[in-house]
C-alpha cells in the first residue's frame, strides 16, 4: 500500500508529487505566501498590480456593476492616456485563476504565490496526462511532467509570471489527441478551454504556439485520412471560431495602440533579444549546477541549454520511433500504446521552434552564420510578431515538443522490468538535480499593501494611502521620485490600496506622453518653471514626496519646488508628504 501511495503514476500521486517538488525546488517561496513576493520587485510588482486590476474589476462586474468591465482596459496608471493596461500582458486568465483566494482574503501576494507555484505544477501534470495517454506508461509520463514543468528554461524566467504560465499548452493537445481518437465533443471542448486560457495567459504563447495547433490539427486530418471528413472539419472550424470569438476582444485593445504609432518593436531590439547558437549551451547562472559551468554567451533572455537529460531523452525518443517505424511496429510494441502522429509532430515541431528561436537570422557568437529566416517574414507580414521582441522565448515551446518525445524513449526504458523502472526514476531525480536554482530571493513585503514594499516607502506609508483612500475618486496623483523604474512599480503596487489614478506608472512599453512629463518632472529642480507648467498640464490633483526615497535633502527640496509651484501641503506622516496641486496660478520659482 505504502508502494502505490509513492508510485507517482496516477494524475492524483502525481499532482501531490509536483506540487511537492514545485515547492522544494521554489523554496523559500512557500514559507512566505502571504508576505513576500520571489525574484525581485520590478515585473513581479507589475503582474501583481495587473492582478490587482483585473480581479478588482471582475468582483464589481459580479456584484453588478457594468462600468467596471466597461472601463477594464483603462487601467489607473499613465493618466490621462487611455488603454494603459494593453501596454503589458493583461493576465486575465490567471486573474479567474485566483478571484476566489482574492476575494476571501485580498491579498494580492498570496494571490500572486499561488499562481507562480501552480504555473509548475499545472505544466507538469499537462505533460504528464498527454504523455500518459501517448505512451500508457504513469512512471514515463510523471518524469516527462518532470522535464516541462520544471524546465531549466524557467530559471531565466522566475520574475515573469506570464512566461512561466505555459500550463494550458500540453492540456490543449491533450484535448486534441483525445478528440482525434475518440471523436467526441467533450475532449474538443477541453482541448478549446485550455487554448483560450492558454491564449488569455500569455500574448507571446498566443502568438508562438497558435502555429503549431493548427500544424497538429492539420497533421493529424493528414495522418487519420481525414480530409474528407466533412463532421470533423465542421466540429474543427466551430472549435476553432469559438476559440477565436473569446480570444479577439482581447486583442483589440492592443490593435487599437498599434494602429496609434509605429511597430512596437525595432528589427535591432528583435535581433538583440534573439537566441544565438551558442545560447544552447550557455546555461542561466542561478541554476546551480549548470550556471557555473556553461557561459558560452551569456544572456538573461537566451540562455537556453535545456539539461543533459532532457537533450538525451528527447534524441532517444527520437530514435527509438524512427526504428520501431522502420520496423513497421507501434513504438509502445504489444504492451505499449502507439504515440501516433503527434511523436513524428512533435520531432518536426521541435525543430521548427528551435529555428525560430534564432530570430531573423542564425548566429553564432554574434556573427550570422545565415541570411534572413522565416522570422523576418512573420515580423513583417504576420500580426502580432512585430510587438514581440524576444524570439529566444520559443525555446519553452521547444521544450514542451521534447519532453513528449523524451516520454517516447523513457517508455521504453520503463518497459524493461524493474530495473527499468528504476532508471526512470532515477533519471527524473537527475533532471531536477540539473534544474535546481533554489534559494529563490524573496523580496520583504509591507503588511499594509498585502506586500512590503521595503521600508522604502517609509514609516509613514501606510497612513498616507489609508488618508488617500479618503481622497474624490477623481483625484489624480504624481508621485516623486517621478520616472525611476524601481520606484514606480512600488507605486502602481501601492495604487493597489486606494486605485487613484496616477501620472506614474511602469509597463512593457510607455506612452510618448509619458516619455515627455518624465524628460520634466524627473529633475523638476533643473528647470523649475518649466516642471511646474508639466505637473500643472499632467492633470495632477495632488502629488506625494517619498521623501526617504530621497538622497541627503533632497526631499525637502522638492517640497519646496512644489510650494513654489503653488502646491498646499495637506498633510504629512513622518517623511512622506501630500500636496494638493493648484489648477491654475502656477509658480515659477
């Protein structure tokens, strides 16, 4: 009985595994659910406010309040521009994900936690239940979960939530496989599901793993002698419109901002964010056994190396269909089941990814080794790839394609008796050996804004948003030191207490606007005159000094530049001070 319970081969032991192993390998993350956030404080702040936004809108919508879901996209930050929370993912998937613990607790952080651990453990357990249902074998499929879930790609990635949100993508073809060989609506449904959610999680996934979808779809009509089948491609194109009809409204906010300037992303910053071939084996330097060893080129987006074991697996697998194919048996033989279409897909798909992750051109060390790829005509030609600047990040969707065919080779090692069910184990204790990056840095959190923002906001803080909170909705603040990047997401963090809107604010991209009042307002003591005639034009209602942000005096520096400008103190805690901003008369001094 002890055995079964450790026996990490039913979806159930499996899922208990994972979640296990997603909190040794993250610790200590789990120790400080509700109080800390991992990584850093830049991007995980942002996703955190982004969650924030989306949950908060969607507990008014249910309480019925329309407005809410009619003003989602206007986001508080950035004021007075419009469509600011298209500027960055919009994370709407992962807001359902967590409405329920935010709506009993309001604690973004836990909130946040709980999603970071689930994109490990939910990514696993897809590959395992796709792996499963290709090769019937729980030990192969439980490891193959291992090499997805807990892929060395997701050490470079532990401050974006969004990239680490790959879950739905196994479960998509899981769906799809199943439908194939069943033909029955409820596996298509579940396969249409994990897309959009997949679609609603990540604008980079959207846009790399649609491809192979439809490539798979289109396999497997080839392979199953299906293009005539006028039920499957009508139950395929209602699937495929349903997918699209929930998908499109959440790309219009970001058509709308493309059609208002030019291409997100230079071809210069596509090529500079592109993987090199030396990125394979290069390894990111927070893991710790590979990260010391592997520094061909360095980089923080395309270091790139996926592990011994997997890389071993994945050319095993690949071998091992090509001879039981040239052998005219089933891969899985008499006890096995046949993987199908989807392993000579998944070798195709692999290296199609692998090829795009170079970006518009292969190099080697910097240099071109090729001319112009295929990526240079979907930046140009195909929406969407032109606001996408990292094509390094099509090493996940390489790896989701070798983990299925590595879970081909580790059946068939698992099928030679004890001793190969031993190997397999034992080869998945060797991968999360490879993978380990533990201890994660946790960042101390501020118990008045669910996350502490280092006692960098000062002592003060926290009474100061309380009295912002009292404050006409329709007041607009500017919060100094104005521009700094570490400071403005304390700030959109910290908007999550009272959601005034704010002339601050930090994303994936910022608006000109923006750009202008920060060329002012973020040395407002070198042109005085001219910073106040900015803060007046802003539309600032009232402006904060942080004023322990401040180095030496210059806090109070800038208390003074603003009752130069005409600005009232109304009240001030410890260092951190609240002015009102007069509408006209503005100083000079």
């Amino acid at each position: 009985m002890l055995k079964r319970v450790f026996t990490p081969d039913t979806a159930p032991r499996a899922t208990l595994w994972y979640l296990v192993l997603a909190v040794v390998m993250t610790w200590p993350v789990a120790r400080h659910l509700a109080t800390a956030i991992p990584d850093n404080l830049g991007d995980p702040l942002l996703n955190a406010w982004i969650l924030g936004w989306d949950a908060s809108r969607l507990l008014r919508l249910l309480h019925g309040d329309v407005a809410a879901l009619a003003g989602f996209w206007n986001a508080n930050i950035f004021y007075p521009e419009p469509l600011t929370l298209a500027y960055s993912e919009h994370l709407f998937a992962q807001a359902v994900q967590i409405l329920p613990v935010y709506a009993l607790t309001g604690n973004l952080i836990l909130c946040y936690n709980l999603l970071f651990l689930s994109t490990f453990v939910l990514s696993a357990l897809g590959m395992f239940l796709l792996t499963r249902e290709l090769t019937g074998n729980g030990r192969a499929a439980f490891v193959a979960g291992l090499l997805f879930g807990f892929a060395l790609f997701r050490a470079q990635h532990l401050g974006h939530l969004q990239i680490l949100s790959s879950q739905w993508m196994p479960f998509a073809l899981f769906g799809l496989r199943r439908y194939f060989i069943t033909r029955r609506w409820p596996a298509l449904a579940g396969a249409m599901a994990a897309l959009v959610a997949q679609n609603l999680s990540c604008g980079y996934y959207l846009v790399f793993f649609a491809p192979f979808v439809a490539g798979y779809v289109l396999y497997e009509m080839v392979s199953r002698h299906l293009l005539r089948d006028r039920r499957a491609w009508l139950s395929l194109l209602v699937a495929g419109a349903v997918v699209v009809g929930l998908t499109a409204p959440f790309l219009a906010p970001y058509a709308a901002l493309r059609a208002s300037g030019p291409a997100w992303r230079s071809v210069e910053e596509v090529d500079s964010f592109s993987a090199d071939l030396a990125s394979y084996v290069t390894a990111f330097p927070r893991l710790r056994f590979w990260g010391p060893r592997l520094q061909a080129a360095p980089s923080d987006e395309a270091s790139l190396f996926p592990g011994l074991v997997p890389l071993a697996l994945a050319l095993a697998g690949i071998g091992w269909t090509a001879w039981r194919r040239w052998k005219r048996a089933p891969a899985g033989g008499q006890t096995g089941v046949s993987p199908g279409p989807l392993a000579g897909f998944s070798l195709v798909a692999m290296a199609v990814a692998l090829w795009l992750s170079f970006g518009r051109s292969i190099r080697l060390l910097g240099r071109p080794v090729t001319g112009l790829t295929i990526y240079d005509w979907l930046y140009r030609y195909v929406p969407g790839f032109d606001g996408l600047r990292v094509s390094a990040r099509f090493g996940m969707i390489a790896m989701l394609f070798a983990a299925i065919l590595a879970g081909i080779a580790l059946e068939a090692i698992a099928r030679r008796g004890r001793f190969g069910r031993g190997l397999v184990l034992a080869l998945g204790v060797v991968f999360l050996a490879e993978a380990a990056f533990a201890p994660v840095d946790v960042r101390a959190v501020w118990p008045g804004a669910d996350a502490t923002l280092p006692g960098a906001l000062g002592p003060g803080a926290p009474r100061m948003y309380a009295f912002v909170r009292t404050l006409p909705p329709n007041a607009v603040l500017a919060e100094f030191p104005f521009g700094q990047p570490g400071m403005e997401t304390l700030f959109i963090y910290a908007s999550t207490l009272h959601w005034r809107a704010l002339v601050n604010g930090y994303s994936g991209r910022f608006p000109d606007s923006y750009r202008r009042t920060y060329r002012s307002l973020g040395r407002p003591l070198d042109d005085r005159a001219r910073a106040c005639r900015t803060l007046q034009s802003s539309g600032a209602t009232h402006a904060i000094i942080h004023g322990s942000l401040f180095r030496d005096d210059a806090g109070q520096a800038f208390s003074a530049w603003l009752r130069g400008c005409g600005a009232q103190e109304i009240v001030h805690w410890d260092t951190e001070r609240i002015f009102a901003i007069p509408t006209k008369g503005v100083g000079s001094n």
